[in-house]
C-alpha cells in the first residue's frame, strides 16, 4: 500500500525513548509517503522519493489529501474492562465531595468492584469491544488494560481471560496488567489488608504469573490503598513470578512510591501529582518512566496537575495516557488527553505527541516495534484532517482523526469509502 500526499509525516525517528529537549523532535517529513507491506512500514520519505520506487508502481494507493500522519497512539494506562459507569458519582463531586469521601461511602473503585462482579462475561465483553472501536477512531492502535476492578480469584482471572479473549476478536493490541492490588475489597477490610495481600501473593500472582496472563504487575500506593512497604512487598513478589513492576504513584499524597518505583526497576509510575524535588531526581536519573494522566485531574476538577515542564527539564522520560476509567477519567480520546497537557500541563503539541507515541511504546516495553514511524516498524499509525499537527491538540473536544491503521489494515475511516 502507498500512504502519499500528507502534507506532514511525523516519524519520530531515532532510538529509544526521548529527554528533555529531544521531546520536541518530530522528525517531520513535509509531503511525505510511507510504503506498507505485509503489515510493516517498508519505505518512508519525500512523497516523490517514495512514489519513485519500483515497489509502488503497482501498490494500492491511498492519497491522503494533505492530512497529517503520525504513529498511531500508544496508551499506556487504561482500566478497560468495568461493567458501567460511574455518572451517580460525578454529580457528588460537583457538589464538592472529595474522591475519598465518595470511597467512604461505598463509592469509588469498590463501586465498580460491586458493579464488575455482578456483570457476566458477556455484558462486560460486549462493553469492552464498543470502547476498542472508540480508541481506533481517536487514533490510539494499542493500549495498556489494567485488572483491578474484580478484586477476588474468581473476577480479576476473568478479566485477564477477557483480554486475551478481546485481542483474538479485534485488532487494536491490548497488552495486559495485573492490578488486584487496586484497594482492599470490602469482605477485608475487618480482617486487614495483610489478609488481603495473602491472596494477591497466592494464588493470584502465582497464577497469573504461570499462565502467563499479564507481563505487569501494578499497586495503587495511596492513602487509602496500600503502602509503601505493602507495595513493596507485592511488586517484588511480581517480579518473582516474572511481572514487570507499574506503580500508581503520588496522586492524592506523596507516599515515595515513586522512588520505590525506581529502586525496583519499574517500567513506570503513574499519575505524580504530589512529587517533590527528591522524586524528580530519581526519576531523571532513571529508566523509569513518568505517565501523566490529566484526564483524571480535569475529570475530578483538581487544580493541581502534575510538573510536567519540571519532569521534561529535568530529563525524565515523559509519557502521556487517558487513564480511560469509569470513575476518574472517562474518555478515550488521546487527542483530549494531548489539549490537556498542551493547557494544564504546559506542554508543547510536540512534546506532548512524542509522549503519547513513541514514549509510551518504551514504558510497555514496546519501542522496537511501535511508536514511530520507521522502516520494519509495525504499520500503526493515525491520519488527522489538519494540515498541521499542532492544530489536533488545538481542536479540544473534536475529533479529527480522519483515519486510523493497526498492522497495514485500516480499522477506522472517517470516510468509509477509504477502508
């Protein structure tokens, strides 16, 4: 297939995950074309370059009238699997309820814990796949899927099992975390979180470690949650049972998650809201990466977001991720996400691009084959109807992705004719 007429290709090209001022790389090639086969980028350049080689004289040609074209966004922190919403909630929150006076109630997470566990597989499934199809037409093409909200043997297994299911029945990638660390379910809390973390350890870990159901293992470290030495305790048995280390980290206190999360060679801690001078040093310093979730800070009316600028000038790897959940960040809009951190966080529209692609590709450990566009590179990728890049974090609230590609396939067209 020959990709041509865009009036910009952001490639992204280069090794590795970006610091500081490389953020703003793009690696833009203006009136440029990429040459797919076989579900890999073969050749990408100038439009003439390209159009000029023997391969696509006889290639299917889709010309995208001067749109823009990027790799297809890598969202590395989603709740995907819930069984409703939690709109009961918003309106408390509006009123001024705090996140953890809603969770007192018998809100919050341990609301859609109640909510998942009554829900068949089916309901959820069906759910699932109608989100998938809402992440291709914002042009995200793999995300990260969390566990968390089922919180026994039977129900957080189920939705590891969903993601597998999920993945043979669609083709956005999902790769999948462990989060039965999410809070203490509330048959525990009488008994102690001690007795909780027991079944997280065995049988929970062990299985999902022996059957392979997730290469991460994620705990919410919060007031409310767990702690530190909690944390500790379940990530290390994680990474015993081959579960690379996520934290949720530093969002409604400062517990030195994030610090943690260094120490164990963590692929990322999230959120970091409440960070300090200390935390921004070990994770300058580190291969660790920094997901920010504005989505959830806008979603719950905070004012404090996380130091962004502070983070890229300090050299910490920077990704961005909507946090797609039903309570704190129900959106799966990546170029929602992009217009947050651009106005709240202070990024660029290039630095923020770079954080939502090729960035988090590395934070899934995914950077050799996603989030740029490169040569034997998997053909991921999302065409915007602007003319410039910038103007998709500009257009807050609207969609302009024009057309979104998993592997070579076209699995969202604005204009059907092009599928």
């Amino acid at each position: 297939m020959l990709i041509t007429g865009a009036s910009q290709v952001l490639t992204l090209r280069g090794r590795g995950a970006r610091r500081g001022k490389a953020l703003s790389n793009l690696g833009i090639i203006k009136d440029g074309a990429l040459l797919v086969r076989d579900g890999l980028i073969a050749a990408v350049g100038p439009r003439a370059k390209i159009e000029a080689l023997p391969q696509a004289k006889s290639a299917e040609k889709v010309d995208l009238g001067g749109r823009v074209v990027l790799p297809g966004f890598v969202d590395s922190h989603t709740h995907l699997i819930h069984a409703a919403s939690r709109a009961e909630e918003y309106e408390l929150k509006i009123a001024g309820a705090s996140y953890e006076e809603i969770a007192r109630k018998g809100g919050g997470i341990l609301n859609s814990v109640n909510k998942l566990r009554a829900a068949t597989s089916e309901e959820l499934e069906e759910r699932a796949l109608a989100a998938l199809e809402q992440f291709a037409a914002y042009g995200t093409t793999t995300i990260e899927a969390k566990s968390g909200y089922g919180l026994n043997v039977e129900s957080e297994l189920k939705i590891l099992f969903l993601h597998s299911k999920l993945q043979a029945k669609q083709p956005i990638e999902i790769i999948s975390t462990f989060l039965g660390a999410h809070v203490v379910p509330e048959e525990f809390r009488a008994r102690g979180a001690e007795r909780y973390i027991a079944v997280v350890i065995e049988p929970l870990l062990r299985e999902v470690g022996k059957s392979k159901l997730a290469e991460f293992c994620d705990v919410f470290c919060d007031r409310g949650a767990f702690t530190l030495e909690q944390t500790r305790q379940i990530l290390e048995e994680g990474k015993r049972q081959g579960l690379t280390p996520r934290v949720h980290a530093e969002q409604l206190t400062r517990t030195g998650a994030a610090q943690l999360a260094v120490r164990l060679s963590a692929a990322s801690c999230d959120h970091l809201e409440q960070i300090n001078s200390s935390d921004l040093a070990a994770l300058a310093k580190s291969d660790t990466a920094a997901t920010l979730l504005p989505g959830c800070d806008f979603h719950l009316g905070l004012k404090q977001y996380a130091p962004a600028r502070k983070l890229i000038e300090a050299g910490a790897i920077v990704v961005l991720a909507t946090d797609y959940n039903p309570g704190t960040s129900p959106t799966v809009s990546m170029p929602m996400i992009l217009s947050l951190a651009c106005t709240q966080l202070r990024m660029t529209p290039a630095e923020a691009i770079t954080a939502a692609t090729i960035n988090a590709a590395y934070s899934l450990g995914r950077e050799k084959q996603l989030g740029s566009l490169e040569v034997d590179k998997l053909a991921d990728l999302a065409v915007f109807e602007v003319a410039d890049y910038r103007e998709i974090p500009y257009y807050f609230g609207i969609n302009t992705c024009w057309m979104t590609m998993k592997r070579g396939v076209v699995v969202h067209a604005a204009n059907k004719t092009t599928a």
